[in-house]
C-alpha cells in the first residue's frame, strides 16, 4: 500500500514536472514576445492569425486544404513508393543476379540527396504536380527498398529451412516466409518514409507551389508575417507526430504478433 | 516376436563424403512402417548429416534412400522435420502454424480443417489456438511445432533432438506427449537424442552410431511395456548397455 502511494506520488511529481516545462517554454517565448514584436509574435497575436486565417484564406484556399494538398502529394508518393520499393528491396535481397545488376544502378543513384534532384524536375516538369510527387517518390524509395531489403536478408535461416522442408517452391517461399518475416522491417522503412516524405515535401512546396503547407511558410517569409509561419511550423509539427502515430497504427493491424511484447 | 509390419523406410550402403572427410560409413538399415526409432551416438559423429541425408537436404556420396520401395523423393513423398530449437513462425498463431505444411502442400481445404482440429485436439492447444508463438512457453511452442510436423501425416518423420533445450520435468511431458501422438497417429519416427535415457524411453529400437566416421555399431531392441518407467529395473539395465556402447567419454 506504502509503495503504490510513493509511486503514485512520483508519478504526479514527473506530470507536474513536463507540464512546467511547457509553461516555461511559453513564458519564454512571451518573454522574447514583448522584447522583439517585430520578430516574435505573441501567443495571442498567433492565434488571433490564426483565427483570421479560418476566416479570410490565402488564396482562397482553407487551411486545411493546403494542409491536404500536402498530404495528398505525400501519400500519393509514399504508397508508390511502397509498392515498388517492396518489389525491388525483396528482389535485392533474395536474388544476387538483381542485386548485382539494379542493386549496383541503385547503390550509386541513392546517395544522391533528394533536394538536389530539384534543378534538373524543374527543368523537365515545370512546377506541377507531378514533380512534386516524384521528388517525394526519389526521396522516399531508396529508404523502403534500402529496408525491405535488409528485412529479407535477415530472415532466420531456421524459418527458409523449415520452408524447404516442406518443399515450398521459391514463390511460396517469398510470399509465407520472407516477406511476412520481414514485415517489421518494412514496416520502420515505411515510418521512416512517411516522416522523410513529409518533409521533401515541405521542401518541394517551397520551392514553388500555389498550394500547401510549405507555399504558406515561404507566403509568411515573402509578406514579413511571422505569425502565419508560426501556425505553420505548428501545423507541420503536429502533422509529422500524426503521420508517425498512423504508421504505428497501421504496423499494429497488420503485425499483430508484434503487439503485446 | 517378430515384426511383422511392412518395411518403409530401407536404407542402402549409404556414404557421405565431405571432401576427403568420410562422415557416413556405408550405413544400410531398414524401417517398418509407423516404427518408433531412436538413434544416439558421440557428439559430432555426424548425426545432423545423418538427418540432412534422410530428409533429403543433402544428396549422398553413395548409396539409396527407398521409401515405399521407391527412392526418397521430396516431391512425392512426404518429410517432416523437427529442428532442436523452436522453428514455428511468429507471424502465425498456433493454429496458422500448425497448418503451414498443409497450406504449402495445397490440401484441401476440409481436410486441412479436420486434420488441424485433430492435433490441436490431441495436444490440448485449443486455450492457445489464437496466440502467437511469442505468448507461449518454449515448451508449448515446441508442442505446436512437433503437432505441425504430425499434422501433415508424413511418410517420414525425422526429429533432430527436440528436447535437447528443455529442462526435465518438461522433457519427460514433451516425451509422453509424442509417444501418445505417434500412437494415436501411427506415424513413422526417427528420433535423434544425445540423452540416452531418452531413446529408450521412446524407441522401439535404438541405432547406436560409432564415432566418426559414423556406422551403425549397434542396434538394440526395447520391447518394455508403456508406460514405461525410467526407475525400472529392466528399463536401467537397457540404460546401462547402450551406453556403454556409446562410451564417448
């Protein structure tokens, strides 16, 4: 009884302890606020932006359509991504015929940042939409084959034995063993992808878009409006967490040995 | 007594060379149909190539493996295989698991059904037909992984000492368990163990190995009543004998 009290008592204590920080971190920003207001909007003037905002969109367009234009070209990317990279990463690492022709093409492609694919999608695709998507799809490809990839690779050789045993031909074999024992690894690929994808895509807007989330930031850059790049910033933040909770809740239905651990 | 079931299993001058490393030495004996086989020798005296070649993973030097009459082929006849450490797969529930073989043999679906109902029946796994391997105890995942070999009802199943990890309250359950499976089933059994208490707790016949290169050195036939008693006079007396055979110390 003694115990469960202490423990109960910690437990406030470490609450009350993260909540202060919080309080901290606003009572700093009011501070910095009230020192600089041409740099630093206040809470209330942010919010007060952002109601505006609700009320009077940019371009005609509501936040939360930016906000879903921006998802829409991440997920489009991603799932593409998926599909393919999931095809490529077990065949690199099933096959050494695959890993020694597209896995030598892709090893050397890969290193290549994202970003600087930008110049040459421009050039080719103008600044629609597709460009966007694809340098979404560049930039998130590479990590779920570079995943799923590894995943087959380390399939237990007890697993593929027991398979043999049992004569499982090669498609069995890819389909009931690797690629369910590799599950999890695809599935941080795919986590990993998401939070990546959604950050090329910030990138990509930003760089010219007349929708989205990163088109609002660089507007709030362009006009001196610090408040609109502060809802933005929070915006961006809460939707990364999101997509990192959905990627969980997605490995959760489709791993379910992996839950109760 | 004389044995008067078919033979099912006929094993001929079987050799296997590494290289120049003689593992098996012309080894040639004969299995009867749903016989209950052990077979212990020294450590390292080759007993896993002696599995890998009766379950056709690996090709012998020379020799004949003749099931039916006909030679092993995996295609056609039906192996089962009982690795030492626990092989069910995670991403499969007991039941899923015990069905796997089933699944990749492609047998129809009602005879899936009643064939895993059965064995789940037979082993008591219905309170655990849901979970996952990772919610078991190590020895009832090595349950389900012996009811998944027993569920494709092979022409041949071979054990490569599946109890080698188990303590002994769990090792002298896990024996009562399969000598009940393999009664109830009539399967054919090829047991490999180290512990000798153990092959002749469950063998009808014990195939003593020599050390390598290995051949058979003997073969010992345990017709004790079962349940047997591992306290029994007789039962300690065969003990004794086989390993003085084996004398690997």
């Amino acid at each position: 009884m003694e115990k469960i009290k202490k423990r109960f008592i910690s437990e406030i204590f470490y609450s009350i302890l993260s909540l202060s920080s919080i309080i901290l971190l606003i009572l700093g920003w009011m501070y910095l606020a009230s020192k600089r207001p041409e740099l630093f909007p206040s809470p209330q003037e942010t919010w007060d932006r952002l109601i505006l905002f609700l009320e009077k969109p940019i371009r005609r367009i509501p936040l939360y359509s930016h906000v879903l234009d921006s998802l829409r070209r991440v997920g489009i990317a991603v799932l593409l991504a998926c599909g393919f990279g999931i095809v490529l990463g077990t065949a690199l690492g099933w096959s050494r015929l695959v890993k020694s022709t597209f896995g030598t093409i892709f090893e050397l492609i890969r290193p290549i940042p994202p970003i600087a694919w930008v110049p040459l999608l421009t050039i080719w695709f103008g600044i629609g939409e597709f460009p966007k998507v694809l340098l979404v799809f560049i930039g998130t490809f590479a990590i779920v084959v570079v995943n799923t990839a590894a995943g087959v690779k380390m399939v237990e050789p007890l697993s593929l034995a027991v398979g043999k045993i049992f004569q499982a031909n090669e498609f069995q074999m890819l389909k009931e063993i690797v690629l369910p024992a590799s599950l999890p690894a695809i599935f941080a690929g795919i986590r990993t992808a998401l939070g990546v994808g959604w950050a090329i895509v910030l990138a990509a807007e930003m760089l010219g878009a007349v929708s989205g989330t990163g088109f609002l930031i660089t507007k709030g850059m362009s006009i001196g409006d610090t408040a609109l790049i502060f809802i933005c910033m929070f915006i961006i933040g809460i939707i990364g967490a999101l997509l990192s909770v959905l990627a969980s809740f997605i490995e959760r239905r489709i791993c379910p040995w992996k839950t109760d651990r | 007594m004389k044995d008067k079931r078919i033979n099912k299993v006929e094993v001929k001058n079987l050799t296997k060379k590494f290289g120049d490393l003689l593992v098996l030495d012309n080894v040639s004996f004969k299995i009867k149909k749903g016989e209950f086989l052990c077979v212990v020798g020294p450590t390292g005296c080759g007993k896993t190539t002696f599995l890998n070649l009766l379950s056709c993973l690996c090709e012998p030097t020379s020799g004949d493996l003749l099931i039916d009459g006909e030679p092993a082929n995996p295609k056609k006849h039906n192996l089962a295989f009982v690795f030492q450490e626990p092989s069910s797969f995670p991403w499969l529930n007991v039941e899923q698991n015990i069905q796997f073989g089933l699944d990749i043999k492609k047998t129809r679906q009602k005879d899936k059904k009643e064939r895993v109902e059965r064995i789940i029946s037979l082993m008591g796994l219905e309170q655990f037909r849901n979970s996952y391997p990772h919610q078991l105890s190590v020895s009832t995942e090595q349950r389900q992984v012996i009811g998944r070999a027993f569920a494709m009802d092979p022409d041949l199943l071979l054990m490569d000492e599946p109890y080698g990890q188990m303590d002994i309250k769990m090792r002298y359950y896990l024996e009562d368990e399969v000598v009940r499976l393999w009664k109830e089933l009539g399967t054919t059994v090829v047991f490999i163990t180290h512990n000798i208490e153990e092959a002749v707790y469950l063998a009808e016949r014990i195939l003593i190995l020599s050390n390598k290169p290995a051949k058979i050195k003997e073969e010992v036939l345990i017709d004790l009543p079962r349940p047997r008693d591992v306290a029994d006079e007789k039962f300690v007396k065969i003990r004794k004998y086989v390993t003085d055979q084996i004398k690997w110390w």
